[in-house]
C-alpha cells in the first residue's frame, strides 16, 4: 500500500491555527489554555460520532500510544508533552491502521514512510507543536482513499453546519469541505434553448438538462456547476447499434490514385427559426416543474455534491427529453455542448417545459463552470473548451477524442477501436440517439435523424478510410488555439479504445497556450481513476476546483505536478514530470537473425497475410489472437516478423512517439502495414483491470454515495506485454488524405507513428519490434495470401528514451 499525495501543501503556522478554529478543531481560547487541556481537546474532537464522554473515553481505551499506556489513560496523566511515536501511533489507528496486522506498534516511523504518509518526528511540547501537528494529521489519507478529516466528516464532524442558517464554503488546506447535507439535494429539469434546429421542425432544439443542486442556494448561496455532457445519460438503443455495425471482413480496396489539399471544414451556420418569446416576466421565475433523476454517471461529481458543487448532466440533441438528432462529433454536439454552459452563464434563455415558454434563469450559479466525465463525456468537454465559451473555467477530460479521425481511422484505413470491430460515427449516433426511446415522440424526429444517419455513413467514407471534410469538422485540434480554460486530461495509456494518441497530439498543440495544464496518465484501460487507493485524485480535483471555480487562493497550479505517470512495473508508484515527450531518441535496425542492432544489415525477410481465414474459423477471440501473435511456436508465426534487441544491462525508460521507418513491398495493388513495440521478458506485470480492495470502500459524503476501492496488482508471470502499436495503409505513403498507387512487387518507402507511451523497461528485458499486416482487433480482415518483403537496411523503430 502507497498513499500517494500530491495535493497537499503546508501553510504558514497562523494559517494552520485559523483554520483549525474555521472548522471548530479548536476555539479562540486555545492560546491561553494548557498544553494537556488543548491536547484533550483536541483528541475529544476528532470523535464526532461519540456523543457522551463514556464513549468517547471507551473509544480513547481502544487506541494504544505504546506497549504500556493507551490514549485514554495518556491524556489523563495532565501530560506536558507527547512523544513523537505516541502521536504517530494514535493517527494511524485513527486513521484505520491496525496494530499488528498493518504495523509494529514499535516503529510507527518505519511504516509511515513505507506507505507515503507524512512523519510527525518531533516530541510534541507546545501549542505551536499540537497546531502543527493535528494540521498534519487531519490532511493525511486514510487507506479507504479519503483525507482523515473527510473520514471524520461522514461521522458527522460537520454536522452542526447543516443547519447553521447562514450556509457557507468551509474551506481547508486549500479545499471545499463536505459541509452539505446530501439528503437534501434539490433535483430538477430545465430546458435550455440552443441556436439548433437539427430535426427541422421549425422550432429551435430544447436541450433537458438535470441539476442537482444543494438546498443551500434557497437561502441565497450561489455555488459553481461541474457539468457533464453526457450522451449516454438517458439511456442507450443496443440493438440499433448491433444492426447496424459494420462488416469488416473484406478485402482492401484499391483507391483512386489524387493529389489533393489537405481539407479543411468551413462552417457555415444554418437558417434559424426565430428564439422562442418567453412569457410575461411576471410568469417567469424561479421554481422549476420537473423533479430530476440522478442517474450515477461519475462519484467524482457526488464527491463533490456534499462540498458546496452543483452537477449538471445534459445529453445533448437527439437524446431522450431532448430535441434534434446525433451528428457523432459534429460541430452542432458542440454548439448543444456550450448551449448549457451559456445558460449557467446567464448567456442563454431556458425554459421550465417544452410547450409554455415559461423561462427559468441559473439563479442560483454563480456563474462558473468545469466539465467532468471520460470518452464521449470527456470529448465534448474538449469539444466546449475549444470554442472559448465564457463561464467555462476549467475542464477535467478523461480518455478523451481529440480526433474523431483517429477514434475510427488511421493512415488511411478503417481502425476500429479496441473491442468494437465495425463501429463507426453513424452506428454511435443510433446507439446514442436515445429519443428513439419514446415513440410518440420519435415518430417526428425519425424522418430527419434516418436523413443524417444516411449522410453520416456516406461522408465517413469507409471504403477509402481517407482524412476528409468530414472528419476536419471532427478535429477539435483545429480549433485547441481558441481554449482559454484551463485544463486537466487524463488518459490510460493502455487505452485501446480511445487511444493515447488522442491526448497527445493534444497536449502538444496546448503546450504555447497561456493557459495552466496538468495530464495525468495511468496503467488503465478505458477506465475512471479518482477510486484508486494510490492515488488521492478526488483530493487534487478538489484543490484545483477550489481555485478555479471559488476563487480559493491555493496556489493549485503551482502544487500539482504538471505531468504525472503511474509507473508500469511498480505497483502504486507514480512519477512527476515537467512534460512528456522525450528528445532522446534512439534507432534500431532489424537483422535477418531475429535481433535488432544500431547498425543496418542489407537483407529482406518476408511475411505472408493469410491468417484471417484461421482466426474466422476459431472462436475469433481477439485478445487471444493478439497473445499468439506474439507468442513463439505461434499459429501466426508466418503472419509477421520479430525482431528483438539484447536484454538491457539496467532499468531504462521510454516516453513519447515511437516511429517506424519501413520499405516494403507486397504482391498486389493493395496492402496494409501493421507494427508493434514489444517488452519480451519473463514478469509479473500489472494487471490490465484494478482489482477491487474493498466493495462500496470508499464513502464519498456522510449521507452519499459509495464507490468501489480499486488498485492496479500484478499478476501471474506472462513472457511479454505490448507497449505501443500501429497500422498503414499502403495507398496512403505521404498522409492520410492523398491516395498513391501501390504496384505490385514495387518497393515502397513509408513512415508512420505508433501510439505514444511512457513505459519502464526493466533490466534483463528486450524491446521487440513486431511487423505483420491484418490487425484482427482493429483493421479489415479480408482473407488474403499476400507476401509482403521487407528490406531491413532501410527498416527501423526509433524509440524515444527519457530519464526516469
């Protein structure tokens, strides 16, 4: 266990002394009083749910400060001072530590700094000593993923400010504290006016958007909105989407040979109908008439329900409550996307219901707003950020598109994402188009959303898999120079559904901007992060969602670390960095003998694609086939080549874009390239899914929601892991826009990039380098026989290598 912590900061003794006093830890008499008084005090106070002293001096018993005397019996002794392990030893036990099970009683140091938590190593013998000391104390973590002050916050520590009659953000360390009552959650509908019209109904699209709100705002708090734009949130149609998913066993097809621009999207907006009139202003107010549903999309936003935060979900056009229809990244997502955020802003008119034009203002925001959620969630947070829209502060983009090219497509060719061969933008428009729920409904908007639909799927163009207009209009990366908020990004970087290329071609094109940016990237999947033991992720939102949306002076762009990377080899291990990408690069050639060597060899060695007819006999487990590629005695042995370098004498450390040079020659008109990075030695390595430390473990208010308490393991020993891959199409040698022939038996000369990754290499291990063409997982699998050569004096992988 590692307790991580990179959101705390240790402020100035007068600082730590006020605030303890703001949160009721100590009164304003405290100087005046004894150091055994305060001390008493102070211990009393951290047991909010022991009401009579009884209990609380049965609770001081149950803590032992050594091997001779408990708590209870300590604090009676009218002591002048507290030895340094007497107080190290009642933190962790408040904390949840057990003696003898978790630690040695006897060397509380020890374990304290095996586990990251901060050391009190001084005897305690004044006042100034017990300040700083329970300062200390309060902001360390516990092992259930929470700061020990909000563990004793869900037992009621806040208790007495739930119903203080003048409600207020309580602050501490630089954070909002759970002072809200959850149970009392206003939940409620609007509908906010966007400037669409995408259904052709004459009427501009209403969007539904649910708050949830603190009781608190109808005493005249005004507090900040985390929004989540989410497609998914009123429901999905999975059945459409499996009709609809596309074949991708076919052959390449031969492409046009062009020169052509690169294109470029030009928006033009459309003809609006006229905004709606609201009522009479007398007719317009404050109270809504829809109660809303939470539906549990992100414990990040419940986290912060109970600290003082609005949430706000809408699920754009074409979902259910909603008008218009799903364009799947198109710039009418975005214009939906913002259309809520102006109305947080007091920029945009919204309306209590869909037929009285009765309008209803964000009375009770003050104005500021983050976004929050991961993949499609996360892309329209990027997707708002890229238009500059006022109110916007911050976005915190997890696993997000910043190119719905690159989600779909590469160099070329139709790429599925990880686990969704024949996926595409017109089958997530369907299984997000959630207005096809409701019939009545339905029956207007189907004409118009089967029109799209039919447009989608010609301009996505499946058979070129060509960069086109279509997918300009899809590449918020065009417009990153516009963003003015900060941001946030996370990504796993073994993401093979919304890949790591995403977030950094990103983080490149924001790296001149005026604006603070952090990136986070860990060993996940597809996943969210903020219930990871090792990580104290709510925490650091919280520090940084204080400063931008509450104006706390805390100094969070300065405390979190600008880049941080969960190590691959080490469990619970995390690195800080000032960027990502290294410059250190180094090239290795592929010899005839399977090794790879800082010199070039004049060879060629051939491969033959012809394993798609194997896979679609067997059981066409994907993941299955990607170990025996790899695997030696392999059943796809002659589908590919490997290449491995010697073991590496030390640790060494790769970060950034691996690329490939290659010249290749296949048999036919056609052909595709496929590429992997490979870390071949025996080892356990992590697991690719966190294993559940404790179900609903971690209690994110007193009266709130749960979330699972999850941590990276490793797992059984296994001989090799991929790090990074990539794919081509051989008609595309210059980019992916412009179509070149490819004559049989001609050689061809390209260069392409793999997914970016930072990934630690340990000693004894190789760097392989795999080339095949048919990615059973991601590309068509046409059943061919084409032989493909390889000339490896003008083939290499450079690898971009880093310090530690």
């Amino acid at each position: 266990m590692k307790l991580n912590q990179f959101a705390h900061y240790t402020p100035n003794l007068t600082t730590q002394r006020q605030e303890l006093i703001n949160i009721g830890l100590i009164n304003d008499n405290f100087d005046t009083c004894t150091f055994s008084n305060n001390l008493r005090m102070m211990v009393n106070n951290l047991l909010p749910a022991d009401r009579t002293n009884s209990t609380k001096l049965e609770h001081l018993h149950r803590i032992l400060l050594s091997n001779e005397i408990d708590l209870a019996a300590f604090l009676q002794q009218e002591a002048h001072q507290m030895p340094a392990d007497y107080f190290n030893n009642m933190a962790l036990q408040f904390l949840g530590f057990v003696v003898d099970d978790d630690y040695d009683l006897t060397q509380p140091q020890a374990f304290m700094k095996s586990i990251k938590l901060p050391i009190i190593k001084y005897d305690l013998n004044n006042n100034d000593n017990l300040i700083t000391a329970f300062y200390t104390l309060l902001n360390m973590r516990t092992p259930h993923n929470l700061i020990f002050l909000d563990e004793l916050a869900n037992h009621g520590f806040f208790n007495d400010k739930f119903n203080c009659g003048h409600p207020h953000f309580v602050f501490f360390n630089g954070k909002a504290q759970p002072v809200f009552d959850t149970n009392k959650l206003v939940r409620e509908v609007v509908y906010v006016e966007s400037p669409l019209d995408t259904d052709h109904d004459g009427k501009r699209d209403l969007l539904a958007t649910t708050i949830i709100r603190p009781a608190e705002t109808g005493d005249g708090l005004r507090v900040p909105v985390l929004y989540t734009a989410d497609p998914y949130y009123c429901g999905t149609n999975d059945r459409d989407c499996d009709q609809l998913t596309h074949n991708v066993n076919y052959h390449l097809q031969v492409k046009p040979t062009n020169t052509v621009n690169k294109p470029h999207y030009q928006y033009q907006a459309p003809q609006l109908p006229a905004a709606r009139v609201p009522q009479d202003k007398q007719k317009c107010g404050e109270i809504t008439q829809i109660n809303g549903i939470d539906n549990r999309v992100y414990s990040l936003n419940e986290y912060f329900n109970a600290r003082g935060f609005a949430t706000v979900y809408a699920g754009g056009i074409g979902t259910r409550y909603s008008d218009g229809v799903r364009t799947c990244g198109g710039i009418e997502e975005t214009i939906a996307t913002i259309a809520i955020i102006q109305w947080l802003h007091g920029d945009r008119k919204a309306y209590t219901n869909k037929t009285d034009n009765i309008e209803i203002t964000a009375w009770w925001c003050n104005g500021n707003v983050a976004m929050t959620g991961r993949s499609y969630l996360g892309t329209l947070a990027t997707a708002a950020a890229t238009t500059g829209v006022p109110g916007l502060k911050t976005i915190i983009s997890e696993a997000a598109i910043s190119s719905w090219y690159d989600y779909y497509r590469e160099n070329g060719l139709v790429v599925a994402p990880e686990a969704c061969q024949g996926e595409d933008a017109d089958v997530l428009a369907i299984f997000t188009g959630s207005r096809k729920k409701d019939a009545g409904d339905w029956r207007y908007a189907k004409q118009h959303f089967d029109k799209e639909l039919a447009q989608l799927n010609q301009l996505q163009d499946r058979n070129s898999g060509n960069y086109n207009c279509f997918w300009d209009e899809r590449n918020y990366r065009n417009y990153a120079d516009q963003i003015k908020c900060d941001v946030i990004y996370v990504h796993g970087l073994n993401d093979w559904n919304v890949k790591p290329r995403h977030v950094e071609k990103m983080w490149q094109r924001l790296r001149n901007l005026p604006i603070n940016r952090k990136l986070i990237l860990h060993q996940g999947q597809h996943i969210y992060i903020n219930n990871m033991q090792s990580l104290d992720f709510n925490d650091m939102m919280n520090l940084w969602l204080s400063y931008e949306l509450l104006d706390v002076d805390n100094n969070a762009p300065a405390i979190l670390p600008n880049v941080l990377i969960q190590d691959n080899v080490v469990p619970e291990t995390w690195h800080t960095y000032s960027d990502w990408q290294s410059d250190n690069w180094q090239s290795y050639y592929p010899h005839n003998d399977g090794t790879l060597a800082l010199t070039s060899q004049d060879e060629q060695q051939t491969f033959v694609d012809n394993g798609v007819t194997q896979f679609l006999n067997g059981d066409r487990n994907e993941l299955k086939w990607q170990a025996e590629l790899l695997q030696n005695n392999s059943p796809y042995q002659a589908n590919r080549l490997i290449w491995q370098l010697a073991p590496f004498a030390d640790d060494v450390y790769i970060s950034g874009v691996p690329t490939i040079n290659c010249r290749v020659k296949v048999d036919q008109k056609t052909g595709l390239l496929s590429a992997q990075l490979v870390d071949f030695g025996d080892a356990k390595r992590l697991k690719p899914v966190p294993t559940v430390l404790s179900k609903h473990g971690i209690k994110l208010a007193m009266h709130g929601a749960t979330d699972d308490l999850v941590e990276f393991q490793l797992d059984t020993a296994t001989p090799f892991r991929q790090i990074a891959k990539g794919h081509i199409n051989l008609q595309n040698q210059h980019n992916n826009w412009q179509n070149d022939p490819v004559v049989p038996n001609q050689w061809l000369d390209l260069q392409f990039e793999l997914q970016p990754t930072h990934y630690h290499l340990t000693a004894g291990h190789k760097l392989g380098l795999v080339i095949y063409a048919t990615d059973m997982a991601m590309t068509c699998r046409g059943e061919n026989n084409d032989h493909y050569t390889i000339a490896l004096a003008h083939t290499k992988i450079n690898v971009p290598f880093t310090n530690k």
